[in-house]
C-alpha cells in the first residue's frame, strides 16, 4: 500500500504569503505536475509524485510540509480538558498514516542527502568563517523577510472574521520562529534508522482564531507531544529532533504536516543582499508572459530582486535595470553577479521620468514602485503619472506592464485612471469618435502565463484604462505588515493615439 501510495505521489501542502495562494496553485500544476490541488488562506494542497530537488524549486511559496492529517476545525468549548482531549486524538488516532509519512519523508530525505545540507547551510556561512565580510543591511533585511512570513502565515491562519487574542499571537509568533532557526548541524537532517528506540521529535504548533482563545500554543505542543510519546516510544528534543511535527489550529480547518526542509523556500541561496519579498517578485514577473527573446525592464530596480527571480525563471530573456540611486545598484549589481547573471541583466543609472531608451523598445516592464518607507521617498505619489507615461512610452504594443502599488499609490493610479476616461468619454460626447481607450473598457479577460486553470482575480471596478494601457488584472497581496497591491496593464495602441 504504502509503494502504491508513493509511485502515485506524496500529498504536501505548502503555506504561501496571502494573496499568493491562486499563483502557488498554478505553479505546482505546472512545475510539478501536481493532481488535486486546492487552496485556503495562507495554504496550498497537492499530490505531486516530484522529486526533492523539483519540489524545492518552488517559487511562490514559503514552507513545504508533507501533510499528515487534514480535518475540519476543531469544536470549541470551554472545556480545556475535553478540547484538549480531541487534539490529540487527531495526532494520534491513525498510527499507521504516521509510519507511512514518516517513511516517504526518509526517502525524501535520502534522495537529497549532503547536497541538501551543504546547500541549507550555505545562508548561513557566517556561523563557520566570522572573518568573511557580511553584509549587515542584508542581514537585517532577511531577518525582517523571516520575521514577516511568520506574522504573515499567522495572520493568514486567522482567517478574515477570526480574532487572535495578542498574547496568544505572540506566542504564535515566537513558537513559529524557533522552529524556523534549527541548528545547521540539527539531526533533522540525519537519516532515521531506528523509529522506535532513538527517535528523537518536536512539536511546533500554531494555533489562531476561536480556538486561541481557550489554549494557548504551549498548552497544545505540550500535550501533544506526550501524547506523541507515549504512542510510538519516541524521545523529545527541542534543539535537534531527527522530525518536526507541525500542528496548525484555526477556525478553516486543523493541519498536521511534517516540514520537508529545514529553510522556507522563499530563501534564495543566490540572492546576496534581499529586497523585495523574493516570493512576490517571482508572481509580478509570471504575470509578464515574458517569452524566449523579449525584452525585459525593472526602470526602478533597487536591489535588482525583480530581475533576478525572472532571469532565473525564464532565461532566454533579456533583461534591463535602471535606478536613480548609486546604492541600489551596487547592492543589485552585487546580486547579479552572485546569482551568476552578468550575462543576462544589463544594470545603468537612469531616472525613470526620462528613461534613455528609444519607444516601444521593451516587451515587458515590471516595477515595484518604491513605497515611501524604508528609504524615505514621498514624492512618488505625485510623480506617478510622469513614471506611468515613460512607462507606457518605452511599452511595445501588445506588451505587459506589472506595477506593485501600496494603498496610496494605488488611490493616485485609479485616479489617474478615472480621469483618462472621463476625458475619454467626454471626446466621444463632442463627437470626437471611439478612441482606443474607450475601446478598451470594454476589453475584458485575464491571461496568465503558467495557463493551467486557476481561475484569475477579475479586475476590479476602480482599475480603469489609462492612456493605451488596458486593464488586465488587479491581485492584493500581502508583504508581511505591509497590504499591496499588483496591477497589469496591456498596451493596446500606440502612445498617444
């Protein structure tokens, strides 16, 4: 049973930033070649018979889990004994499902072998070689990625009418973090050869909603893991288990899954110094249905994190960053040439109100327009019709601009939309004729380049056409503490007519 339920494929879930669950979707249909697949918020659920090394591949996703159990949200009562009671009846009422999983997750394992350990520890190398210069702005800012995933995977577990009382989210938070900094020497990544006798476990456990408000995540870990121990005779250990079992609780459903790698996926070994969340940048460029030969251009670049993911993806590209600041595109420099991309970025300084490129020159233009908090830029606002017009200038017809907008970025470009129709329309009414933009409102469809039938975010009423750019999807994603929001636009006509 348990050779038949492999050669079919393993079933996993995969928790992903909210806002980013229909683009997980889509990508492990079509990277992994993934069967029933199905989405909440905050998770994405599928069978894949992939390998290791494809399932690491994944982009737009966080941590992959290989999933254990999946029920519907426990009954919440006052009674903490008899909740209590339930949970770990959950852990522990098919012992089978746990020795089969657990089985998979060694031949995982194996197949990765050292590879999988050099390649985990290689984030880390300043724990073995302190005279390497480090990068301390990097540091910091990956600290803040990891610090975000957690609030952002708890938020999503929350669910939307769910409250999570402060102290039970701190917990959450804390809890969710330790299991994310296991020692780079931990036995997790050792291969288990007795399960019975020297078996070493934990229990990481996330709990949010209504259930967070009668038990704390302590109080779940803890009973479960005696629990754990009692059942299969194996010895716990908080700072190096040879297995982790992970324990999500919420008012969607309650998850137990075992964490294929020690690091989230959204680490990327070549990204020298981070910048925008590698997961969202990954999702802005599959929205670009870049294609073998196109022209690619981030005119605001930063640390070149955009690029970087969409080189990486589709390679027979070419790709071009511009940017104002002598920083960034050190930082963005420094991170093409770790990732080994010189040959495929080209990187120069240029303000994108006047970008030195001939029009109609790119197929795509992808951009996170910077927010205003982390480097203090505040006339971003007022500047954004000049950034969209150069934009929409250097656009061939037919191309792909992708925008990632915060609240008041995404007010001002609606704005700016509204007043293009209403000028629009106006032309018509003094018998001006049907112009490409009205033209346009009345262009519906979404298109996506992975293709594979997750149905897509319908653009919303206040994304409206502006100059030739038609409105092809809006998709609010989340960047931890930060809401944002990715706008596309295709070029339909010419600049200007």
């Amino acid at each position: 049973r348990g050779r038949a339920k492999m050669a079919a494929g393993a079933r996993y879930f995969c928790t992903a930033g909210r806002g980013l669950e229909p683009f997980l979707a889509r990508e492990v249909r079509a990277r992994l070649g993934a069967t029933e697949v199905d989405y909440v918020l905050g998770k994405v659920f599928f069978t894949t018979a992939a390998e290791p090394g494809e399932l690491k591949e994944l982009k737009s996703g966080e941590r992959l889990f290989l999933l254990l159990k999946k029920r519907v949200p426990l009954s919440v009562c006052g009674n903490k004994g008899k909740m209590l009671h339930e949970i770990k009846t959950l852990l522990t009422e098919e012992p089978k499902s746990y020795l089969d999983v657990i089985t998979t997750w060694r031949k995982l394992r194996s197949h990765e072998g050292k590879k999988d350990e050099v390649s985990q520890e290689n984030p880390l190398p300043c724990k073995r070689k302190p005279e390497e210069e480090i990068n301390i702005a990097s540091k910091r800012q990956k600290t803040e990625q990891v610090r975000e995933i957690v609030s952002e995977e708890c938020q999503a577990g929350a669910g939307e009418n769910c409250v999570v009382s402060k102290e039970n989210n701190q917990d959450c938070q804390s809890e969710s973090k330790a299991s994310l900094e296991v020692s780079p020497t931990s036995s997790i990544e050792k291969p288990i050869e007795n399960e019975k006798q020297n078996f070493s476990f934990r229990v990481s456990c996330r709990c949010s909603g209504a259930i967070a408000k009668i038990l704390t995540s302590q109080e779940i870990g803890r009973a479960v893991g005696i629990a754990l121990r009692k059942q299969f005779g194996w010895r716990a250990d908080l700072r190096a288990p040879d297995l982790e079992i992970f324990l999500h609780l919420n008012d969607i459903h309650s998850v137990v899954g075992i964490p294929l790698f020690r690091l989230p996926l959204a680490n990327r070994e070549y990204i020298k110094t981070a910048g925008l969340r590698s997961t969202v940048a990954w999702a802005m460029a599959s929205l670009a249905e870049i294609s073998v030969g196109a022209f690619v251009l981030d005119p605001m670049c930063g640390l070149g994190t955009i690029l970087l993911e969409a080189a990486k993806e589709w390679p027979e590209a070419c790709y071009w960053g511009t940017d104002t600041s002598d920083s960034q595109l050190e930082g963005a420099s420094m991170n093409i040439k770790t990732a080994g991309l010189n040959d495929k970025i080209e990187l120069f300084k240029a303000s994108v109100k006047a970008l030195p490129l001939p029009s109609e020159s790119f197929d795509a233009v992808i951009s996170d327009i910077p927010f205003g908090k982390k480097f203090k830029i505040t006339k971003d606002i007022q500047l954004l019709p000049d950034i969209l017009q150069e934009m929409e200038r250097v656009l061939r017809v037919g191309g792909i601009i992708v925008l990632l907008l915060n609240q008041d970025l995404r007010k001002r470009m609606d704005g700016i939309a509204k007043n293009v129709e209403n000028e629009s329309l106006n032309a018509i009414s003094d018998g001006a004729g049907e112009t490409a933009t009205v033209k346009a409102l009345n262009n519906g469809g979404n298109s996506s380049s992975l293709g594979t039938g997750v149905e897509e975010p319908v653009p919303s009423c206040g994304q409206m056409c502006f100059g030739s750019l038609v409105p092809d999807g809006i998709y609010e994603v989340s960047l931890g503490r930060t809401d944002a929001f990715i706008y596309k636009y295709r070029k339909i006509s010419t600049a200007g007519n």
